[in-house]
C-alpha cells in the first residue's frame, strides 16, 4: 500500500509542481484552489474530494483501519496540502529553500520528503 500511496503523492508533486506559469507570472492552477475563502463546493467535490478520499483509503489500509478513519483523512488532507505548497505557495517554497525553480533535481528532493513521511505513517 505504501508503494502505491508514494506512487499518488509523487504524481500529484510531479504534476502541480511543473505547472506552467502565465505571462502575468500568476500560476495558471485555478485561483479559487489557492483561496481557501473562495473554494467553491463544486472545487471541494470534483477536486479535492477524490484525491483526499483514495489517500485516506490508502493511509488507513497501512494503518489497518476503517476506510472513514478521521486519523487517516487527516492524513490525507496534510499530505496533499504540503504538496500544494510547490502551487499556491510556490514563491514562498522557491524562497524558503533558496531554489530558482523545480526542476528534476528539486523535484527527486520533494517526492524523496514526501515518501520519508509516507514511510512514517
């Protein structure tokens, strides 16, 4: 299980970590996705609650729980949302770890943090 959890977490990085970026130099992931207050119920059923509920599912299966776990859905929730931190707070991760952008390099960094978590559970 924990391969296949590394395996989603590493595509969702990979994925929100490339995303283009708009001449603007705005990220071009949908602005009501990196506003909280402006995440539409619409957003939290076809976007976030998918993902969040196949992690879970693969997070309480490792922990041997119940697929309703709360424990392991907020794990879930914590896991995706460190990896939105390479989108909606992009320019703050870039500063923070004194990165000029993601590349191959960067990104092998990220995907090898998030298995170590992923191994911790």
């Amino acid at each position: 299980m924990r391969r296949h959890l590394k395996s989603v977490i590493g595509a969702l990085a990979a994925c929100w970590s490339a995303r283009p970026r708009s001449k603007a130099g705005r990220s071009s992931f949908p602005a009501n996705c990196a506003t909280p207050a402006r995440l539409s119920r619409s957003s939290t059923d076809n976007l976030w609650r998918p993902g969040v509920e196949l992690t879970a599912r693969l997070i309480a299966r490792i922990l041997d729980r119940a697929e309703s776990d709360p424990a392991a859905r907020l794990q879930a929730l914590l896991l995706i949302s460190g990896v939105l931190a390479f989108q909606s707070g992009r320019n703050i991760a870039l500063r923070t770890l004194g990165w000029p952008g993601i590349g191959p390099d960067e990104l092998a960094l990220v995907k090898a943090a998030l298995d170590a978590q992923i191994d911790a559970i």
